[in-house]
C-alpha cells in the first residue's frame, strides 16, 4: 500500500506569494495532519483535519489555511509568504479520530520543502 | 503549558556502544501519550513507539528500549550495540489527550554513529 504522499517535493517562491501543497493519505486514513519543520527544530503541528472539518489548530497566523476534500486528501495553503516561512512541510495520516482520545500512530510523508526567497 | 525538552542536541558515538536519547516532558494532564519518532536524511518520520500515560512498563524490541518514568517526567530512549543505520535525528513526542493529530515535538538529537 502507498504511504502518505505529498506534493511537490521541493519548491521555491519569493515574499508575498502564495504557496498550496498537497497530500494524500493513506488508503482508509481519514484525518490528516499538517506540521510545519524549520531547519534544525522539531516539527510545529498547524491543524488537524477529519472528515473534512478542522478539528485542531496550532500557533501560527491566519495566513496559514488548510482544507480537506471528499477523499480525505488535503491542501494546505499559505499567503503572503515570509522569508521565515521556509521550512519542511510534513502531512501526516492517521486511522479515525474516534474522539476518545485517539492518539495512535501518525504516518508521515516525505515532506514538501519549501524556500522563501 | 505542554512542553517536550531534548537536551542533548548532537550524540556521536562509535559503532557496538550503547547510547541513551533523553526526553523530559510537562504536561498538566493525567492521561497522555507519548513517542519517539526517527527522522533520517529523507525527511520522512518514521514511529518507533507510543506509549500511553497509564503503563509505565519498560519495552524493548530488538537493539531498542525504552525507560518510561512518571516520576521523573522522563522517556528515554536506549539504543543497544548501536549501528551506522541508526544515525539519524530522533524525536521525543507528547499528545495531549483527546487531541489525536497534534503531537509537541522536543527539538530532536542528532545520533551519529561511526564505524
């Protein structure tokens, strides 16, 4: 079975653009999570999304957005960009948020690398 | 506030010897999980293990184990007769209960091992 594929892989954009990355879960997954890694840091979680509703959010701006389609893939969006905006973007999957609690294990794609110039 | 800290940022060792990772957290609640993930050159984190809050075993699997402690607020991670393929940056992780997806990230330590 495939893992978590995200698209594309490397890019670069100059301040004030917009960038959109993709990702596609695994196969059954239905809740995705977005993390956004800056060089030599661990990753910072943005959202979370099940079942095409935000289900967490983490510390970052309004800039940053994310939605999630009828088949579980999910975009993430973020506008005006900053020179500080450069980082590894990471999709995660997981099985089902059953809202007990579910905490299992997050499968993580290969990240899209994004550079700000 | 929930917090994980990795205070050892580089390790290097030589192949065979034994390494310990550190992990320390904070965190307010009573159930909880944690994790530690490997990262190697790719970029892609890969799960080593999850343990949740309530079971304080110890667990080894193969080369790896693992020293969970409540008390001390402490996951560590040991690696037995280290190899050239575990280098690689490692990541100590809490979840919040009830918040499946979101995990708080220490800021990792750099494992180096020569042959």
């Amino acid at each position: 079975d495939a893992g978590v594929t995200q698209s594309p892989t490397h890019l670069i954009k100059t301040r004030g653009q917009q960038v959109t990355l993709r990702c596609s879960p695994i196969s059954g997954h239905k809740s995705v999570s977005w993390y956004q890694q800056v060089l030599g840091q661990g990753p910072q979680f943005i959202f979370q999304y099940y079942e095409k509703e935000e289900r967490g959010r983490g510390n970052f701006p309004d800039r940053f957005s994310a939605r999630q389609f009828p088949n579980y893939s999910s975009e993430l969006n973020v506008n005006a960009l900053l020179l500080g905006d450069s980082a590894l973007y990471l999709c995660a999957s997981s099985l089902p948020f059953s809202g007990s609690g579910n905490t299992g294990e997050l499968f993580f794609g290969e990240g899209s690398r994004l550079t700000v110039l | 506030a929930q917090k994980v800290t990795q205070a050892q940022t580089e390790i290097s060792v030589v192949e065979k010897e034994d390494v310990t990772l550190d992990c320390v957290y904070e965190t307010r609640d009573t159930t909880y999980y944690l994790f530690w993930y490997k990262q190697p050159p790719s970029g892609e984190l890969v799960f080593l293990i999850r343990r949740n809050s309530f079971d304080e075993q110890n667990e080894i699997s193969g080369r790896y184990s693992w020293n969970f402690q409540k008390s001390t607020s402490s996951f560590n991670f040991t690696i037995t007769a280290s190899q050239v393929v575990d280098s690689a940056v490692y990541f100590c992780a809490l979840s919040p209960y009830n918040q499946g997806g979101k995990l708080i990230f220490g800021q990792g330590t750099e494992l180096s091992v020569k042959p």
